[in-house]
C-alpha cells in the first residue's frame, strides 16, 4: 500500500475514532470543524511544500472564527459549565479553580508517594453550575496579574470572589488535605461594584519584558497565554523543574521528561535566563541519581532517568527506558544556558559535571565494529511509536554534538579533552550525513521494520528526524534541510502530542516559506486550543491541560522562527543580523515576519549581561537598542 493510500485509510479510521472519543468525553462546547473528508494529495503551496497533512478533525476553541475577539491579556467566560478550569501555579503549588471561584484541586511541587505526585481534591460546589447567562455570571483570568475574579450570586445575592497564587513562598508553607497552602489568597467581596483591601501586583517575570506583535491579536493572546502559563509554573532561584501538564498532572503522576530541557528552557532563555537556570539546577541537583542510574545498567557517567520524580529516580516503564536521547537533552540544555548567559561560574560548577557525565555515558554505551564505525544500539527516539531501534538518526547526532561538546568545554576551561571521545564522534554511524535517504535513517518511517510491524499506517508520532534542522543544527544544506520538512512535515500524525508542528515552523521560517511558517504555527496551537483560558492541551481529543511543553514549542516558534535568534558559539561562523558579542558567542538574528504580521517587538533580551531591545519590521528590517548602560 502506497504512503497516499495509508494516510487515507488513516484518515477515515482515526477521524472517526477520534470523534467518538470525543463524543463520549461529552466535549460538546467545542467547535468540531471537518475540515477536509479525504487526503488532499500533493496540493502544492508556492512555496513548494507538499500539504498532505491530514486534518480530518480539527477541535479548537469557538472564538478562532472571522468575528473573534483576543484581548491581549484578559480572557474570560459568561458560562459556569465551560470546558476547563483556570489553572494557577508558582512552581511550588499549583491549583485549579471552580465555577464558583474556589480551589477545587490543588498539587504541591516535590511531594510524591510511592512515585506518583500527590494531587488534594476538595469539595466541589454545584451552586453555580446551572447558572443562565443572565445572572450575571462572569469568570475571568488577568493574565497580567495572575487574579482569577468571579462575578456570580450566593445566596441571592451578588458577589465577586478573587483568587491568586503569591510568587513568595514560605519553606513551611505545605498546607494540608483539606486547604492549600497560604500562599494561594482567596478574598470575597459582597455587591456588584467589589471592593476589596489590596491589589495585587503584576507578575514579576513581566517587568521590563515582554513579546508583542502587532498585526495578529491571535498569536499576541495565545503567546502572552503561553508566557503566563510556563513562567507561572517556575519559582526562580530553585531546583523544582515543571511538569509537562503542570502540578496538576493524572496523566504523567507528575513525572518529569525532555520537555523541560528541549521545549520550555529554550523558550525562556532569551527573556527570562533566571526561569531556565531553574531547569538546569534541578537537572545539576539530580545528577547524582542518574550517576547511580547508570551504575546500575553497568554504564559510566550520568543516565539521566526518562520519567523522573523531583529526585531523578526512574519512573519509566521497561520499554520507554530506552529513550536515552533524554541525556544528550540534559546536556543540550546546560550548555545553552551558558551560551546566552556567558556565566563562567555556573559553567564551572554546573555546566561542565553534566557535560562530562553525560559525555560519559555514551561513550560507555557506544559500541564499535570491525570497520571500526561507532553505534549506540536498541534505542527509542523522539518518534516513540517506532519499534526499539540501533542508530537511531537524532540520538546518535546529539550524542555526537554531546561527545564534541564536553571536549570543547574542558578546552575553555583549560582542561585536558578525552581523545577517546573525539574517536567516537568522528566514527559514529550517521546515515543521515552520509546520504539523505529517508528508507535507510534508524528510526524512519518507510523503514522495512517498521513496515513489517503491527502499526502499518506511514506515519511518525512526532518531530523526530526534523530536529536535527532545528534545534541542533546538525544539517545545515538548505536543500537537504527542505526534503527532510518536505517528507515529515506531511506524515506526522494530526491526533498526536503538541511537538511537531512548533519545530515545522520555525525550520520553514528559516527556509524562508514565510507564509508556510504561518500555518504551521497555527497548526502548532488552534487545534489543541481550549476555551476560554487560552491554554493548550497535550492532544487534539483531551482535555490534558496545561500542556506546557506545547506552549514551550510554540513560544520557541516565534523567537527562533519568525525573529530568527540564535546563538553561535566557538567554531561557529555566524549568519544574520549581528546583534551582540562577547567572549566567542555571537548573537544573531535572521528574521522571517509572516504575512500581516506589521511589527515584532521582543523587549528585553538578555545576553551576556547585556539587555537589548528588538524590532522586527515589514521587509525583516530590524531595529535593536540597547536598554542598559553596558557597552
């Protein structure tokens, strides 16, 4: 069966699958709009991509529609039967509010028993669900100030209720089964016209920064929505790292993943360097457990665990262990740390341990044959629906960059380099540098294995083999970069998780298909969209929300595609719009503003102790100022 007839059969079968999954969850204040019936085959763009992506089934929120209206910073709903609660956190507590503005569900960061992250239910109040729209009824989320204010009756009688999270936390501040911690504040207030003792502050990740786009009141909306929900959920300063699905996770038991090293930390490094520093100390804090996780599977280094606790411990089951490219992340993720910020110490302290543990580890795990070409064997990656796998393509090119990586920064430190470590990587099997052939990559979807397998329908879960375009830059050819957008881009599955689309985006943006790096984005966050919080879900059929790691990919859309930023380090030769320099590092931008999109605005970047402010205008001219007395 050829790849258009399996995406067909796919389509039917999985669209109608889907909807009556979707039926029988009861979502019907979606809007569900079919948006084609059957494969539309090789429908050429002008840009010269292949739109083959099914779309059978597009679930998103009801005010996407030509009339709608996106207020930059406050969202709200007149319904008290609407689809989702409104979730707060600080990274220490998280909670969820009900209709009648009280914490309905509430979840404390680091407390688990027996592996599973320890969620309070309290009683939930049905006074208001049958309110009419009449009754004045109103709930609202400020995304500035992180207020929840509910407008209802109680006893007859109105009120308005508000509710928060405050940013300061007191280490003895646990709470208990039957009430969340002090630092979630609830106040009430009788009559229409409320009046309450204080107000409380804006946010303080929003001071001096911010993401502003002028010309798309939809993507401004959803990407403030997606700032305040990621940066909400991280108390700087700490070791705590975030969730996929936030505090309130039953899908996960409040397990820990890639996501935060290779979806969130990217996303917050330009703005907010002291957010990212977070995810990297949690992963410096653990290292010592994944030194023990890999001693006990017999290896060296550091085995950083899949499905971690808040102590590293692994979670995962048999299988998912094998999804080793979850170290090269933990890597990936402390070195970029210190590329944007410059910061010596950190790189001293925390940097480099992880670099040479990890390091480490695949040397330890790379085998060598009588040709004497390396290879990391029976491996899952990104794409985890594919059968277990040797070479897989991006787990054997992070390795690499991971290998070279901790040379070159035991070279900065005037330490000596493992030669071992160069002979690996300058050995290690990469079909996909040798020749672009997508049947032959480890984890390909035309593989004869994978054909063979019981999953026959040609499709990947998620980005996997796109990846090595963006974010490690293994592939560099433009030519190559497009036939590998071109092949994937159109057989990742459409029901799948929030990670494909986001990545598709900015590798078209960098292509220069600026209309198809458009739709892509809004590919990446409409059809996973739930009303009226702005807040994604993990899938297109559930009600898996915060999907932080969406809403991670989705911010890096806009920062690294359509504003073009990156950072090239040492043996790096930049390309762009020079924007800073400092000790070998080279901040650049390449931008691609997409169509009615009238200006850009990212105020306060961060770099190397500098602050700069950046405008992208129409014709990707960009105006950059400096906002501090550093020269």
């Amino acid at each position: 069966m050829n790849t258009k007839k399996r995406l067909l059969k796919f389509g039917l079968v999985a669209g109608a699958v889907a909807l009556t999954g979707v039926v029988a969850l009861g979502l019907s204040l979606r809007t569900f709009t079919r948006q084609q019936a059957q494969l539309q085959a090789a429908v050429k763009e002008t840009d010269g991509f292949l739109q083959t992506r099914l779309h059978t089934l597009a679930v998103v929120r009801t005010d996407f529609g030509p009339n709608a209206h996106f207020d930059p910073w406050r969202l709200s709903t007149t319904d008290p039967a609407r689809i989702i609660d409104p979730y707060l956190s600080n990274g220490h507590v998280g909670v969820s509010i009900g209709a009648d503005g009280k914490v309905i569900r509430w979840a404390q960061a680091g407390r688990y028993k027996d592996g599973v992250l320890i969620t309070h239910k309290l009683p939930k109040s049905d006074t208001n669900s049958a309110l009419p729209p009449s009754s004045g009824y109103r709930q609202e989320l400020d995304l500035h100030t992180g207020v929840v204010t509910t407008h209802l009756l109680q006893d007859g009688e109105p009120m308005t209720r508000r509710v928060w999270v405050e940013r300061s936390v007191a280490t003895q501040d646990t709470g208990t089964a039957d009430s969340p911690p002090a630092s979630v504040r609830i106040e009430d207030s009788p009559g229409v016209l409320p009046i309450f003792a204080s107000a409380p502050a804006a946010l303080p990740f929003w001071q001096g920064t911010d993401i502003e786009i002028e010309g798309d009141p939809e993507a401004q909306q959803m990407v403030h929505a997606a700032q305040f929900y990621l940066l909400s959920s991280i108390a700087p300063d700490e070791s705590l790292a975030p969730p996929p699905l936030g505090l309130l996770d039953d899908r996960y038991k409040g397990h820990l993943f890639w996501d935060g090293d290779m979806w969130m930390l990217p996303a917050l490094l330009p703005n907010h360097p002291d957010y990212a520093r977070t995810l990297t100390q949690f992963r410096s804090r653990t290292l010592g457990q994944a030194k023990r996780n890999a001693a006990k599977h017999g290896m060296a280094g550091a085995e950083y665990a899949w499905e971690s606790d808040s102590d590293g411990h692994e979670w995962a089951p048999t299988n998912f262990l094998k999804e080793r490219h979850v170290d090269g992340a933990v890597a990936w993720a402390a070195w970029n740390y210190y590329a944007w910020t410059g910061d010596q110490a950190y790189l001293r302290s925390t940097v480099l341990p992880i670099l040479q543990a990890t390091a480490q580890y695949w040397a330890s795990r790379a085998v060598s044959d009588a040709q004497g070409v390396w290879h990391i064997l029976k491996v899952i990656g990104p794409d985890e629906d594919n059968p277990v796998t040797d070479d897989n393509v991006y787990t054997n090119a992070l390795a690499r960059w991971n290998l070279r990586t901790a040379n070159l920064v035991a070279g900065l430190m005037h330490l000596k380099a493992d030669p071992h470590w160069e002979t690996i990587a300058s050995h290690l099997y990469l079909r996909h540098s040798h020749r672009f052939d997508i049947s032959s990559c480890g984890d390909l979807i035309d593989s004869p294995a994978f054909l063979h397998s019981s999953r026959t329908i040609s499709l990947q879960k998620q980005a996997s083999v796109v990846l090595l375009a963006y974010p490690l830059h293994a592939i560099s050819s433009k030519a190559e970069i497009s036939r590998t957008l071109d092949f994937y881009a159109p057989r990742t599955d459409p029901y799948a998780p929030a990670m494909s689309d986001s990545i598709h985006s900015i590798i078209a943006a960098q292509l220069g298909r600026d209309t198809q790096a458009l739709k892509l984005f809004r590919f990446s966050y409409r059809p996973y969209m739930l009303g009226p919080w702005a807040v994604m879900s993990e899938g297109v059929t559930q009600n898996r929300a915060p999907f932080l790691t969406g809403m991670g990919g989705c911010l890096q859309s806009v920062l690294y595609g359509f504003a073009g930023l990156r950072v090239f380090g040492p043996g790096e030769s930049p390309t762009g719009t020079k924007l800073a320099q400092d000790d070998g590092f080279t901040l650049c931008a390449s931008p691609h503003l997409p169509p009615g999109w009238k200006r850009l605005h990212l105020t306060g970047l961060r770099f190397h102790g500098r602050t700069l402010d950046v405008t992208i205008l129409p014709h990707n001219r960009i105006v950059a100022t400096k906002s501090d007395n550093r020269q």
